[in-house]
C-alpha cells in the first residue's frame, strides 16, 4: 500500500447551499483546506494582474467605498478587505472559511483598521451579519472562471446581505473560447501510448511471473488514462500566438443578478474563423474576463478590467484551461468552425466541470471533415 | 482563486473503527479514492519485491490455503485473493472498500475462480461473513509501516472473522530505523531560505505597490515553510551506502496479538554506533519489513521476508521515508547515539503521522555535541 493522503489540497469559499446536500466536512477535505496555507495565498497575492486589477478597481473607485459598509467574500489573508479600509469603508465584514481568518484578523491588526475590518470565521451561508451592505467584494473566480462553484457563495451573500442600492466587485463576468494550436497535443496522445505500451509488457509479466491474466482490464485502464491523458483540461499559459481564431464569448454574468440556477448548465453556440495561414488546429482555449463597473445607478468612475486571456507579459495564476483534440487538423485561412459548448458540474463534485465541444468545420477547400463531439473533465 | 481540488489522493482500506469518530465521507475524500484508479493499483503491482514476496509466501506454503478459508482485506485489483484461490483455498472473501472492487469482480470472472472468490464492496468494519476464516491476507502496510493506519482494519477483521486457529498473512511486521547521510538535507534547507528570500521581496513589493504591511505574517508563513521543508519526513529510496550506523528495530508487531492500542502510541530507545569513515550525519532512515511465518501451532514451511529497506537492486515502491536534522553533524567510525524515538498519529488525519527524535551523541573524539529534539511530520 502506498498513497498520497490529501496533503495541499483545499480550498477557499463556500460550502452547503445551493449544491445538493454536499458534505460539509468532504467539501472542506475537498476543497477548502488548500486556501489554509499562506504559500497558496502568497500565489494569489503575487499575481500582480489580479492584484492591480482589484487595487484599481477599489482606489480608482473610492466614492463606492467611502464611509460605505462593505462584505468581504473569501477573503483570504483580508487584503481585499484592507484596501477597502484603506478607500474610506466605515465598516468591513471579511468573511473567511478556513484558518487563515487568523492570519487575516492579525494582518488587519498590523495594519490599523481593527476598528472597520471584522474579520468572521466561517462561511456566508452560515454567519449573519448586524447590517446590510453597500458593496460586495469578492476574488471568487477559479480556472475557467466557474471551476470552484464559488460564485454560488457571492450569490448568496448577494441575496443576504447586499442593499438594493449595492454594487459588486467585480460586477461582470465573461467566458471566453478560442481555437488554438499547441505541441500538448501531440504530448499527451504520447504519452497516453506509452502508458499503454507499458501495461501490455506489465499484462505480459502478469501472466507469465505471477500465472494471472489480467487482460480483462484492459479497457477500463485505457479508459482511466484516456481521461486523465486526454479528456482532462489542462492549465496552460498560452502564447496569443497560438490562439488561430477569433475568441467568442460564450456566457456573460451580471453579478447583480445571475441565480446558481443560470451557471448550473452553461450552453453556447459560437462560430469561429481561422485566421492563420496553414496552421494546426489542436483543440480550444478557455478564459475569463471580469468587470468593475459598479451598478446602472452608481456606476464606476473609472472601469476597471482583469482579463485572463493568453498574454505575452501579463498571464495570470489562472492561465487558461485547453481542451485537447486528437488528431489536430490541419487548417487554413479562413476555415470556420461551428461550435456549440456545454459546460455542466461533475456529479461527484460540484465544485469540477464537465465541458462537451460540438464541432462542425467548413474548411475553404471545400472538403468538410466529419463533426466531432468530445467531452472534457475540469479538474 | 485557484486551487487543486483533490483528484488523485484517496486510498485503500479501513475507516470508522478505532479512530475517534472519524467521519467516513472525509476519510474517502482523504484517503481511499486513490485506490479506486487502476493506474495506482498497476504502480503496487509492479513493484515486484511485494509482488514476489506474497507470491512465494502463498505458493510455497499451500497447506495453509488449500481447501481453506481466506478472506483478503483491501483486495484492490483482488491479485491476493486469486492467488489464495490458484493455490487451492475453498472460499476466498475479498473485502474492497472502494469501486475498484467491481474491477477485482471482474478480473476473479475472467481467471475463473468465480466459484471461490466473493468480491464483497464495503470496508470489514461494515461487512458481515457468513463464516469464520482460517487465513487473513492483506497488503496493508503503508510507509514507514503504520502510514494509513490500516492495520486497524486488520485488527478489526482478525478479531471478527479469524477461526482461533488462523493465520496472519504477515504474520510479522517490524519497524526499522537507522542513521543516514543525505544531500537532501542541504537541498531542503536551500529551499527553504530561497522561499524566505522570496517571502521578503513580496513584502518589499506589497508595501510599496499595494499599501499593506505583511510583516506580521512572517513568522507564519515561516513555520508554515519550515514544517515543508524541513519537518515533513520524505519519501527516498536510499542507497545502502547512506546508511552510516547500525540499524536498529524500534518496533515488533505479532499480526495475530497486536492490538490497535499499542500502534496509538511507538516509542523507543536505541543506540547506534556510526559505521563510516570520517561521514555526515543528515538524519534517520525508517523503513519496515514483514515476515510471513504462519502461526505457532501451524508454522509455515516456507518463511518469506518482504523487506523495504535500504537496497540497491530490490527497492520497493515504499522506498524509506527520511527524516532529516539541520545542520548535519560530522561523525566519525565509532561514535555513539542514544535515540529516543516516539510516534503518534496526526490530531487531524489519523492516517498521518507524528515522530519526535531525541538524540544524544557520544563522540569517539571526546567532544559532545548539544542533545537534540526533533518533530517530523509524515504526511
């Protein structure tokens, strides 16, 4: 017996409502306790993309937080909770799940805004707060943007505790997919080969060594490594230059008003056209964007945008999520591509995603390759 | 946000018994699921001192399983249990806690031991038999022995289904530790102050780009980074040659008496004397063997060892775990140490473990080196 027993695994935000009767304890197990090691944080805090965006966002924007009562959702180490302090806020709620809640309550200390900052253990679904807010800050947004189902937690917090005249920060969200090319490809179809070159030599000394045949499971590990090698997604910092079509938005979030409901099962149809010479298709890229733009009534002075999408000089800790096609196709100029998108929470964990690409190409040289579906694992 | 939602970290065996209440569903995020993936069951398989090992305490001692009853605990793959079936065993009940066990039904179905082998899904602790057996196997051991804590479920199946009359496969189990001379040592340091160093650059950059002081959160994060580096005990698969002293056993198990009281707690004292020339000593070596040796009244006429310790030809998949102290020490042919060594179980997983060395050095040259305590944790 060998394994690896959950070591830096966890986790940051929400936990029980709107899941199904998830298990506070596995969730927690799952998904939470990662977000308990400052080393997880300091990867956050130097994003310096993430960072400048929220900094912006809040000191461009200070009318939205001065003498203003604020909620902190997730807030980590607090230093979301700290700049809004620092704006002018009255009062702040930093709402943390894990352990780290100490560490933030000693840094709001350190900083001098023990006397606006409130740093509360647990999770929105769970604590109450004296008074509604004026603003709702959160660094909610996981790999793809809905990986981590923390968003549910905002929306809670949002239909809890936010006035009908707050704002939230960030106040939009967009998801975005692109077709792109990339050597990964050709990667993981090796070295899913050699994974199963290797388990016809082990069937072999099975058999031969130890007199038992263990043929029979040969689908079932093609299939396990098939997934992991070649349906899971994989984090990637894309060059732009890989990216060989036109990026289409595929869901658009109003913070102020999105429902679980509506991020439960996201679905798009988008078309796509090449826009290399002779190039190779290998499969799609998927990013975010968020806005600070404040609400209609009190809307921001200065918007402010954090984009994930691939970058030469400012990738993010999100990088973007690529969803590997095997074979690559060759593709030319002006090709286009029709492409409908389904993105839906894996059964045993709410918080992954299950992605399903639907692809029908009309390529300029007339030939029109077979559609093709295939259906992706976030994990 | 972004994090590392579990996906391959789960495990093998046992689960609510003898653990304080642990909540099962935490302990299968936590630990089983890693065994439910062929591709870990394939890793225990090809590592053929184990294999090799049950194989030939099986086959060379058949009179312990012909027309016999066996029952397997944490079948996995169920190797085990169509191995007692091949060697003649009239019933064999293959416990698996995990779906994996659908595979072990299916691999039992194409070997065509299906009149003899049960493939039962559930964990012993919840299982019933319809008899009591004459065998128990199982490949319980994790590293450093008692990593995983699964012997408990062994305990628990021994007391429950074992005839007065079984046996134990093992039979025996012995803990091991040894002084040890590694780079890793200055390796694992150098990390950990370049994570320093870095820490305090990100300080600088925050306070100055981003308005907040982090300081107070140094001494944290600086436990946080020690207890990675430098105080979680590591997986090597050690050369003999680093072995400088005199190994020494610290713990004795008799699979048939043992109680899980006695594994709550090891504690020893030993000492060892430095076998090398002019050497450096950068820590201990744990490791553990097994013996199979049937039971007094009905010994076995084959005795099989499985051995992890040190080896340059027939290492295992445990390798040894290492346990190393900073700075480390020069020693000589001839010096002595006195070590105490204590183990427990983690407060928070206790399938993980806690060890505390102390360790006087007696040095040939006269001079005495500062007696020292060190915590490690096993993770």
């Amino acid at each position: 017996m060998e394994n690896s027993i959950n070591g830096f695994a966890g986790g940051r935000a929400s936990s029980t409502s709107n899941n199904g009767g998830v298990d506070k304890g596995v969730d927690f197990a799952n998904y939470f306790c990662t977000y308990a090691y400052l080393y997880h944080q300091k990867e956050m805090l130097c994003d310096r993309v993430r960072m400048d965006a929220y900094y912006n966002a809040i000191f461009q924007n200070k009318q939205h937080f001065h003498g203003k009562t604020v909620l902190d959702v997730g807030t980590g180490s607090g230093i979301l909770a700290i700049w809004s302090a620092q704006a002018g806020a009255r009062k702040v709620y930093a709402v943390e799940a894990t352990k780290m809640s100490d560490h933030a309550r000693e840094l709001v200390k350190a900083n001098n805004f023990e006397h606006v900052v409130e740093v509360i253990e647990g999770t929105v679904e769970d604590i109450s707060l004296p008074e509604k807010v004026d603003v709702i800050i959160s660094e909610w947004m996981g790999y793809f943007l809905l990986r981590e189902s923390m968003f549910d937690s905002v929306i809670c917090a949002r239909d809890r505790w936010l006035k009908p005249t707050g704002v939230m920060y960030p106040s939009h969200a967009r998801m975005w997919v692109a077709p792109i090319r990339s050597g990964l490809a050709d990667q993981k179809m090796t070295d899913f080969e050699s994974s199963m070159d290797d388990w016809y030599k082990f069937l072999d000394e099975t058999k031969t060594d130890y007199g038992v045949d263990m043929g029979v499971l040969t689908k079932p590990f093609s299939e396990e490594q098939k997934k992991y090698y070649l349906q899971t997604s994989m984090w990637n910092n894309l060059h732009p230059q890989q990216v060989i079509g036109v990026p289409a938005i595929i869901k658009e979030i109003d913070c102020l008003t999105a429902t679980v409901e509506e991020l439960l099962h996201v679905r798009a149809n988008f078309s796509s056209s090449i826009t290399l010479e002779n190039t190779r298709f290998s499969g799609f890229g998927g990013w975010f964007d968020v806005h600070f733009r404040g609400s209609s009534q009190n809307p921001a002075r200065q918007e402010i945008e954090l984009t994930t999408a691939p970058s030469q000089d400012n990738g993010t800790h999100w990088g973007q999520q690529v969803f590997l096609v095997h074979p690559p196709l060759r593709v030319q100029e002006g090709d286009k591509m029709a492409v409908s998108i389904s993105m839906t929470r894996s059964k045993e964990n709410h918080r992954l995603m299950e992605v399903e690409f639907t692809c029908e190409m009309r390529q300029s040289s007339g030939t029109q390759p077979r559609p093709f579906t295939k259906k992706f694992f976030i994990e």
